[in-house]
C-alpha cells in the first residue's frame, strides 16, 4: 500500500492547511498530569492509542521555523537521521508555514510527530488527541520569559543598560533572563510601533499582550509590525522599523552572527511571566508503543553529545525532559486573557 504521507523533495517547506482555533477546554483544571482529553481516550491527551494499530512504516516530523527557515532544512538534517537511526523506520521531516499548520497535519496524519510551541501542544491535544510526550530544557530550564526591547532605552529603562552573562545589555533587572522583571516599564509602549509575531506565538505575541493589558495597554494602542519569526522581530527594532519588539529570551543571540552589534542597539527592559516550554508530540494514532519509542529516541538522542549540537542549532535546545502536561494550561489561560479562545 502506497503511502498517504505527501511526496516531498527532500526538506521542503509545506503549507499544511490549518486556521487559528485556540481550544476552550484544553487542559483542565481537574486533569490529571497525563494531559488532556481526547475523544476516544481512556485518560488524557490518549486519542486513539490503539495497541493493534499497525507498526509505521515511515513517520514524519512537523517543524515550524523560529528563525530563518532556509537556515532550519539545513540544521534539522541530523536529527532526522539520528531518529531514522534509532526508530528503525524513515523519519522525513517537513517544515511547516506556521505553529497551526504543525497542528493540521498532525491532525490530518500527514504527520505524525510535531515539534511545538506550549500552546498549540495543548491544541493538538485537544483537536486530535495528540500526546505532548516532551519538553525543552534550554539552560537547565523547562520554561522561559518572553522578552520585550527596544532601540531607545532612554524612554524604558530606569537604570543604566548593563551587560549580561553573553555580553548584550539589559537594563530594569532582565538580565537573569527569569521573569517577570521590569514591567512596571511597559505601560510607555502605548503608542508605539512593536514588532510582534501572530497570535499564535506565546512569546511572540500571548504573553507580552497579555502583560500589557494588565498594564492598562491594548493591543489597540500600539502600532503593530507583523512579523513572522523571533529574528525577524529582532532585525524590525535593530534596523529601526518598530521601537519595541516581542520575542523569547534571548533571540537577539539567533542575529548577533550577521550583526555583532545587535546587543549594544537593542536593549531588553522587560520579562513577561514564565512560558512554558515548547516540546514534542506524537499523533494519539500510534500505538502507546510506538509513543513510547518514539520518545526514548529523541531523549536518547538529546542526551549525546552531538544531539546537543544538533539541537541547539535547530531551536537552541540543550536537553529534553518528559513533558508537564498540566503545566501547559499556563500559555492557554492567558490566551484566553486576551481574548483568544
């Protein structure tokens, strides 16, 4: 039997049909730490879990660019080789147009392993019963702050920029990367022009939103910059087309190669509350098996040498852990803070 898995040139990127649809429900308060509900399940995030599901003869991996997408095909080949290895299956990889698009074709079982920001593993939990089985430590960590910047720290920062721990200046106590630090700043973006990602990015776009409607800021009294990727959000307030920009801590590190500078010129004055991190899911189509194996081999992977390389290079991953489920809910409540959902 041919496969239904769409013929792909190698990495290609693929626009994988899908619509902004930010679940309701998600992961409920009451969920037990497994995850969320799926239709057929007998506990959460299970889907259909069929044991008697036939064994895949291929998988593929869904993966959405932060950065330069040209940059990712490249940068991804090894981990789909290291997977390929270790599954004893082919594991193609396709890059999708955006973080929904991941969501469909898991949905759609044109994929069957996603790499994922926070809330749309709630989402694929929730619409397909996709199981979030991982997520990223970068620095040791399993959350991070989303960071605001901007190119005239006069006007944000209450004390002088100083460097940090990689040399690029922080000012208002943002330095240590943990949120949240310096909002008491934020109410001065109204006003503004502030590059910031689609509403479905968590750092890009959810949790500054929501940290400055608490700040008595909508998004009706900035002018937005719509960007699509945390280095491009960098490069808008570097190259002075936005005064402010939203991304994850620290994505000015992803453009600093290209403009070594970027550190003195853009200055971050603000921490949004902790994000969870993104991580991985496997279709709830696959046998709890094949879940499980699929897991082990990216764990077992992330914890060599040159998976660390690997996957540093990719999404700035420097290890995995299972994935906190319930944690999850963290990015979905404040979606829904701002109205998404």
């Amino acid at each position: 039997m041919k496969s239904s898995r769409p013929k792909l040139a190698g990495w290609a990127a693929v626009a994988f049909a899908g619509v902004l649809a930010l679940s309701s429900c998600g992961v409920s308060q009451d969920a037990p730490a497994g995850g969320a509900s799926g239709a057929a399940a007998s506990g959460p995030c299970a889907g259909t879990n069929d044991d008697a599901a036939a064994a895949p003869k291929e998988l593929t991996l869904a993966l959405v660019p932060s950065g330069d997408a040209k940059k990712l095909v490249d940068t991804v080949k090894p981990l789909e080789a290291a997977l390929t290895d270790r599954l004893g299956i082919p594991v193609h990889g396709v890059i999708t147009a955006d973080y929904q698009a991941a969501v469909e074709a898991i949905g759609s079982n044109q994929a069957q392993i996603g790499m994922l920001p926070s809330l749309q593993m709630s989402q694929a939990c929730d619409k397909y019963g996709a199981k979030p089985v991982l997520q990223t430590l970068r620095k040791d960590k399993s959350s991070y702050a989303a960071q605001m910047f901007t190119n005239n720290p006069s006007k944000y920062c209450t004390d002088a920029p100083a460097p940090g721990p990689n040399g690029m200046l922080y000012c208002n106590g943002t330095g240590s990367g943990d949120g949240p630090a310096g909002l008491d700043s934020i109410a001065k973006v109204k006003g503004a022009q502030v590059s910031m990602l689609s509403p479905a990015s968590p750092a890009g776009y959810i949790f500054p939103i929501a940290a400055l409607k608490a700040k008595g800021v909508a998004v009706e009294d900035i002018s937005p910059i719509k960007v699509t990727a945390n280095d491009a959000s960098v490069l808008a307030v570097y190259k002075g087309d936005a005064e402010v920009g939203f991304s994850y801590w620290d994505a000015r590190e992803v453009v600093k190669k290209d403009n070594p500078d970027v550190g003195s010129k853009v200055v971050v004055f603000a921490l949004t509350d902790e994000v969870p991190n993104d991580g991985m899911s496997v279709s709830g189509k696959l046998s709890a098996d094949w879940q499980k194996k699929i897991s082990d081999a990216m764990l077992d992977y992330a914890k060599t040498p040159e998976g660390v390389t690997a996957l540093t290079a990719i999404y700035q991953i420097t290890g995995m852990k299972t994935a906190d489920v319930a944690s999850l809910k963290k990015t979905q409540d404040a979606a829904h803070s701002i109205g998404l959902g």
